[in-house]
C-alpha cells in the first residue's frame, strides 16, 4: 500500500511534459493495442460467410413437408388380404394344403364334415331328387285330368246351347197346339149355336107340320153332336195348354241341369288347377332344397377364392369343430397392386390435397432423407397422394392413400417402388408429403414463429413463384380465378 501510494503521488507530481523515454512507451502499447495481421483473414472469411449466409436465406429454396407415419396396404380391395371362413357349422376332416404354399383359384384348401342333423344323410340329394320325381309324375297326371275336364266342359257347353234351342222350339210347338186348341173351341162355340138355332127353327117348323119327326130328332142328334164336340175341344185346349207349361218346364230344367253340370266340372277343373299350382309350388320348392343341399355340399369343400400364398392357419388338426363363420385361414392375393395408407396429424391435413408429390421411407430400406431437398435424398420412393379421407379416425388423425408415382418411374428420375416379394403389405412406412417451395431464410422465420407451412391453392405441381423475403407471388389471372 505504501508503495502504491508513493507511485500515485509520483504520478501526481510529473511535470506536464513527457520526456521521450515514456512517448516510445506509449507508441509501443498502441502497436500492441493494433489487429494483427494474421487474424485479418480470419474477419474477412467470416464477414464473407456473413455474405453467403445471408444469400443462401435469400435465395436458397427449401421445399416445405409434412411428415406422416403409416403402413404398406393393397389398395383395391379385391386384392387385400383376406380371411377364409368356414361357411357352415362342420368337424375338419382334412387340410390339403401348408402355411406358406401357393394355390390357385378354385382350390380345395380343406374339407369339413357337416355335423347339422337336417344334412347328415350321405344321398339325401339321390332322395331329393326321386321324390321331385314323383311330383313331377303328379303334375303330369294333374295336367292330363285337367285337359279331360276342359274337354268335358267344352262338349257340355255344345250340348247345352243344342238343348236350350230344342226345348225352346218344344216351347213354341206347345204354343202353336194351345193357339189350334183356342181356335177348334171358338169353331165348336160356333157350331153349338148354330145347332141350337137350328133346332129351334126345326121346333117351329115340327110344330106347323113343315118338317118331319125324323129332321127334328137329326137337329137334335146335330146339337148334341156339337155339344159334344165342344167339351172335346176344351179339352183339347187344356191338354195343350198343359203340354205348353210342360214345355216351358223342361225348358227350365235342361237349363238348370246343363248349367249344374257345367258348373259342376268348372268346380272340379279349378280343384285341378289348384292342384296343378300347388304341385308347381311344391316342386318349385323342391327344386330349391336340392339346390341348398348341392350347395350345402360344396361348401363343405373350403377352396380357395382367387390366386394367392396361404399366409396363415388359424384353425387346426382334424377332427376340430368349428362355427359358420370361424376364420379358418388368411389368404394374400396374387397382386401388383401397391399402396401406402399414411396419418396425418389434424395440424397437418388441411395443408394437403390429392395430387400432392410424396417421398417414402420404407422399414428394412436405408435413406438419407433431405427435408428441405428431397432431390438430394437417398434411398426414399416417390408417390402422390390418391385419396385422402374426408373424416377422422377419432382420435384427430386423417388417413391419405398413396400410389406410385410412375410418370417419375417412367422418366427414370425415380426408382419403382419394391416388389411384393421384398414390401409385404404392413410393412413401416414414414412419408413427407411435399408442400410448396419457399426460400431458406422464409422457412427458418416460420420455424422460429411456429407458423404453420405455406400452401399452394393452385394446380398440383406448379411451384408458386417467390417474392423478396419468401412471398408468393400471385399473377392477376390467378387472383380473378380464386375470386370466381
């Protein structure tokens, strides 16, 4: 301390001028105090690096993504996997195939024994089939009574309109004999007065003597005649007028009995006929339950529905029971159908549509996957958004379909994707679909400010066009279209 003080006084009395000695000194720390010109490069490089930095912000495009986790899948549903089931209720009796073995459409996987006790008859069709025999012998003997009974009917009917017309003519004769009768009896009344008034005339002139005993007794015998002949004629007219009323009767009963009779056969041609339609029916029905138990038959035959490999068993050893319905085995298709289904974040979908270009990373395949550059990436497969569903899953994810995207397979600046042999179906997939382009130094601003990406609402495919600081620019044609 003491020192210190002294120095500090020592200081304070200096004279105002520096002797030259502390003026080299001072020269000497200033030099210190200079950059040196070995670190001079080193400032230039990073003022440059500042430079190039900056640039790249500017004018290095970075293509913006949304990532998306899924599975391989068959996308059209005939050429999914698919479970073959028992059909019917049945005990195994026999599987002709393995795990893993390739069939063919049409081919019998395994057999089962029907255990319902309505089918446990080993020729129950042969049965079937000979009492659909017997009907059918029935029906034809029900179509031979029922042409019989139209032919009865038909000779009924013309023996009908031959009788009605006889009796009706029976009729009219009856009439003709009542009118002959009406007319003999007024020609009787006639002679009966003309007897009388002869007879008076003969009593008179008896009485003068005119006339003799004998044509008196002539007149008398006349009226008596006339008389007689009178009460014959009424008679008669009562007899015909009897036989007339007799006509009109039977007339009346060949009507009822013709009618009765053809009544009575059209009864028993509609009892055929309903015998017919009922034979029909039941024919028609046994037609039916031969063509359940054929089919009931072959499905105790499981064969394969289509081309595949035989992926797994799930029921085994024989002599098991299963249900109509249990999963017996699972059958891959033979297919180069290939899809990937990927979710989608509820954040993200809104950012994608159809069309939209895809890179895929498949699991067992190694990439290098450039986010920002997928031109730069290795080992990832292109693909394009096919589907996308209009719904969540319930639990805020989105599911897009994905489809290989040939026309870049075509133009050699993708490879096609794996075959089925090597990408099974369920097999891990991780996609960036790819939105659209902006500069670096945009993308870092939307990083840091969690903005979300920016979207295209243009064709699939056309790179938006940028501004100064990573705008789009929008032409006035494409203002005008999103207006209409």
């Amino acid at each position: 301390m003491t020192s210190l003080k002294m120095k500090n006084a020592n200081v304070v009395e200096m004279p105002l001028t520096a002797p030259k000695s502390e003026k080299k000194t001072q020269l000497k720390s200033l030099e210190l105090m200079r950059t040196p010109r070995s670190i001079r490069p080193v400032l230039l490089s990073l003022l440059l690096l500042l430079l190039v930095v900056v640039i790249c912000l500017l004018f290095v495009p970075w293509q913006q993504s949304v990532t998306g986790y899924g599975r391989v899948i068959v996308f059209s549903p005939m050429d999914r996997p698919q479970s073959i089931e028992a059909q019917i209720p049945g005990r195994i009796v026999r599987w002709n195939i393995a795990e893993g073995q390739l069939v063919r459409a049409g081919e019998i996987i395994a057999e089962i024994q029907d255990i319902d006790s309505k089918f446990l008859i080993g020729d129950q069709v042969e049965r079937l089939r000979s009492q659909q025999g017997f009907m059918q012998t029935g029906l034809q003997q029900s179509f031979m009574r029922e042409a019989a009974l139209g032919g009865q009917l038909g000779d009924l009917e013309k023996s009908r309109n031959l009788a009605i017309p006889t009796a009706e003519q029976r009729v009219r004769q009856a009439e003709d004999r009542v009118v002959v009768a009406q007319q003999n009896l007024e020609q009787a009344r006639q002679s009966v007065t003309t007897s009388e008034l002869n007879l008076t005339r003969m009593q008179e002139l008896f009485g003068k003597g005119l006339r003799s005993k004998r044509d008196l007794e002539l007149a008398e015998l006349d009226i008596v005649s006339a008389k007689t002949r009178l009460e014959s004629t009424i008679a008669g007219l009562n007899v015909a007028e009897k036989d007339l009323q007799v006509a009109r009767l039977d007339k009346d009963r060949i009507i009822n009995d013709t009618s009765a009779q053809l009544n009575s056969v059209r009864a028993s041609l509609a009892s055929v006929r309903e015998t017919i339609a009922k034979g029909n029916s039941d024919l028609q029905k046994m037609q039916v339950d031969i063509g359940n138990v054929v089919e009931r038959t072959e499905q105790r035959l499981i064969k394969a529905p289509r081309d595949g490999r035989l992926v797994r068993v799930m029921e085994a050893g024989v002599g098991q029971t299963v249900k109509a319905g249990d999963e017996l085995a699972v059958l891959a298709p033979t297919t180069v159908d290939q899809a990937v289904e990927l979710w989608l974040s509820a954040y993200d979908a809104p950012l994608v549509s159809v069309g939209r270009q895809v890179r895929l990373n498949f699991a067992g395949w190694p990439a290098v996957q450039f986010v920002g550059w997928p031109s730069v990436a290795v080992g990832t497969f292109a693909g394009k958004v096919k589907v996308m569903d209009a719904v969540d899953d319930g639990q805020n994810r989105f599911r897009i379909i994905i489809e290989p995207d040939m026309e870049a397979v075509k133009s050699g600046r993708d490879d096609p994707w794996p075959s089925l042999n090597e990408l099974r179906p369920g097999a891990d997939v991780n996609g960036w679909v790819m939105l659209d382009t902006v500069s670096l130094g945009w993308e870092l601003w939307r990083q840091f400010n969690a903005f979300p990406p920016t979207v295209n609402r243009g064709p699939i495919g056309e790179k938006p066009k940028m501004e100064a600081g990573g705008k789009e620019k929008k032409d006035k044609g494409a203002d005008e279209k999103e207006e209409k």
